[in-house]
C-alpha cells in the first residue's frame, strides 16, 4: 500500500470522531432511466452539507499531531470551504479566524458561525475574492497562523481521498466515478486513491462551462489562469486550478474531462429536487448532470455520482427556474414592435396559442409616433410551440426579435 493510499484511509478512520460515513444511495430513478446501476455518494448530507470538511480535519489534524500548541488557523472563503474549517475549529477547540468578502450572503456567514461557534471569528473585507484572500494571507503570516487552503494542500487532498475510500470499503470499486472539479482537491485524492488502488474505475471530471480550468490546463500542458469565469456554479468556478492537484491530474486524458452548460445544471437541479427531493448545489449536480453525455458508454455498469454538496440558497430558485426554462426552450424573451392602433394588442393576443403564457410585458419605448417596443417574457409547455407562435406572429405583419440568446441583454433586462 503507497504512502497515500495509507494516509488516506488513516484520515478516513480518523474522521469517524467527527462524523459517519455519508450514506452511498443507489438511485433508482437515474438508474432506470440511464440504463445503468447508479449510486449517489451524498456529500450533501454531510454535518456542513459538502465534503469540504474532510480537506479541513486531515490538514487540521495533521498540524496539531506535529504542533499541538497551535492556536490559530486561517482560511479565506466565501462558502463550503468556511463552513467546514468552522466546524473542524470547534470540534479540536482552537481559534479560527475566517476571513469572507463583504459581499457574501448572509445566510453563509450566520452558517459558518453556527458551525464554528465561540470558536470562529469571522471578518468581511474586499467587494472580491482575490481581495479576501490576500487579506487573510497577510493577517496569518504577522499573527504566525496556520493557513487553511481550500484545495492547494497535500493534507487537502488527502482528505477529500476519503470520499472515495468510503465508496470503495462500502461496494467496491465502481466501473465508472464522476467527479466535479472545482479547484481540484477532491479530483486529484479520488484519482490517486484509485491509481494506487490499482482499481480498474474510470474516471469522469466535469467542471462548470464557465469555469474549464482544468481542461485549459491539460490542453495548454501547464497551469492557465482564465481571463473570466461564470461565477453561477459558485462551488466549482476556479479560474486556475490548484498546483498540487494538477501535478496528479497532469497525467490524464483529456477526452475524461467534461463541461456542463450552467443553464442546463439548472434543469438538474430541478429535477432532482422535484423528482427526488434532493437539494444540490450547483456544483453539487455537476455529476448528475453530465449523465446523459456518459450512459450510453457505461449502459450496464456501475456509476458513482459524487454530489459533492447541498448548500443551496432558494433564494437563488427563480434564478434558476429561469434559466433552466430556457435552456429546455420553454421561456423565450421578445422585443415585439407594436403598432399603436385599436386592436393590435387583440390581434397579439390572438397569436397565442393554448399553451402560451405571458410572463412579462413591459412596453421599453416608443420607438415611432406609430409603433411601440414592448418586453415580452412568453413561457409554453413545449418548446414546439415557439416555431407555431412565430410563424403566426409573421403571418400577421408583426415585427418582433427574439433576444433569449442575448446574454447582455438579458441580464440587463430579466
């Protein structure tokens, strides 16, 4: 057994003072429906909701195994990251210090100092991450701190290795894993866990469509930091992966990497939640998400699906309705060019066809003495029924440009 392997499954057993095992559910409803055997490793329902904590402990374990005086340990984060440092900071009874931006919400901090208690102590500094960070960096090195990295750490990524050990001792190695890829923490100890293992699992990453570090990375042969990344799937948008994991993660292919569009994650959310009452995260149904690029490949076979977490703000569900209808084709926004003449609001009206909605109307201007520019938000119950409402639309003279596509319009104006 390598040294890692051994550490790692050390740290597994460790952990059982903080927490069980996170249930490993067979999915009858993805099962059924992908033609496939398919398990849920449910890191949403860890004590923090995500697997982050396991990263936390090990590293936190380690310091004080070498250091047990140490007193102070720092991180910078904005979600998962924060919670599980606060909930292992509690648990050895030692001094957190967690530095957040200004912007979080509050939900995530009350969380994080529930978790961490009398024995974390958050402070928000910087409107952006890279603000945050430095901050805490500098407050650790002049108070002689331990700092506590999210996923840049070997400790780290020994710890997240754990999700994978439990997986293992629990069925065996799976035929296939799929993993989210974030900053590359839990990727990098699932992948060299296995490597070492020898287990004949292949391996899947998916990352956020907004946020391909990794496969940048592997394309470029080196680490890249990308010039903009969609914060949407907040758990997993990394703009360079990490060093550490990318040394483990260097070596593989890069036809195992995937991308998930953020609209359509949306779509998995809700079907998660609707169908089965589960609550993910973004980044947390990346895995699931990907599913229907991978089934045919592994029909038959056993599939693990990390759901790496389940901190999910429902303040963010319009949100995410909204783009999930969308990307199913069921929403479609409209700038219609109105005549401004008795009945030409009828005749509109009269376009609709039984299964069209008008979600939004809102006249934006008169553009002519003679015609007026209206918003329309227009939802149906199949996207078929766009190409019937259009060609009606057309066959009645109206003027009308379909901006759903339109990001910066969108967003400017939804």
């Amino acid at each position: 057994m390598s040294e890692f392997t051994q550490n790692a499954e050390t740290a597994t057993r460790k952990m059982r003072a903080l927490f069980p095992p996170t249930p490993l559910m067979r999915n009858d409803y993805l099962s059924n429906k992908y033609d496939a055997d398919i398990w849920l490793k449910r890191e949403d329902l860890s004590p923090v909701r995500s697997y982050k904590l396991r990263g936390a402990f090990n590293a936190m374990s380690k310091v004080l195994d070498s250091r047990p005086d140490a007193d102070l340990f720092v991180c910078a984060s904005a979600g998962n990251h924060a919670q599980g440092v606060a909930y292992v900071c509690r648990h050895f009874g030692v001094r957190g210090v967690i530095f957040m931006p200004v912007t979080t919400p509050q939900q995530k901090i009350q969380k994080t100092k529930v978790f961490g208690g009398d024995f974390v102590e958050v402070r928000l500094t910087g409107d952006y991450f890279d603000n945050t960070l430095a901050s805490a960096q500098a407050f650790c090195a002049e108070n002689g701190g331990h700092f506590l990295s999210p996923f840049d750490d070997p400790d780290v990524i020994e710890g997240q290795a754990s999700v994978v050990a439990e997986v293992v001792e629990a069925i065996g190695a799976p035929d296939a894993l799929i993993l989210p890829v974030g900053g590359g923490g839990l990727s990098a100890g699932a992948t060299q866990y296995l490597r070492e293992t020898e287990a004949a699992t292949e391996i899947r990453y998916v990352e956020p469509a907004g946020g391909t570090s990794l496969a940048s990375a592997l394309a470029a042969g080196e680490l890249v930091t990308l010039p903009t990344v969609d914060s949407f799937v907040d758990g997993a948008a990394v703009a360079r992966i990490g060093e550490h994991p990318f040394r483990v993660l260097s070596k593989i292919a890069q036809s195992s990497v995937l991308s998930a569009p953020e609209d359509r994650i949306c779509t998995t959310i809700l079907e998660m939640l609707n169908i089965e009452g589960i609550v993910l995260e973004p980044a947390g149904a990346l895995s699931v998400d990907v599913l229907p690029s991978v089934a045919k490949e592994f029909r038959g076979k056993r599939i693990v699906c990390v759901a790496s977490g389940g901190n999910f703000d429902f303040e963010r569900l319009p949100e995410v309705k909204e783009r999930a209808q969308r990307y199913a084709g069921l929403k479609k926004y409209l700038i219609l060019r109105l005549p401004q003449r008795p009945g030409a609001l009828r005749e509109f009206l009269d376009s609709l066809g039984p299964e069209d909605d008008i979600a939004r109307f809102e006249y934006l201007k008169k553009s002519a003495r003679n015609f007026g520019s209206v918003l329309l938000g227009i939802e149906t119950l199949n996207p078929d029924n766009f190409a019937h409402l259009f060609a009606r639309l057309d066959a009645s003279g109206f003027t009308y440009t379909d901006i759903t596509q339109d990001d910066t319009l969108v967003q400017f104006i939804v």
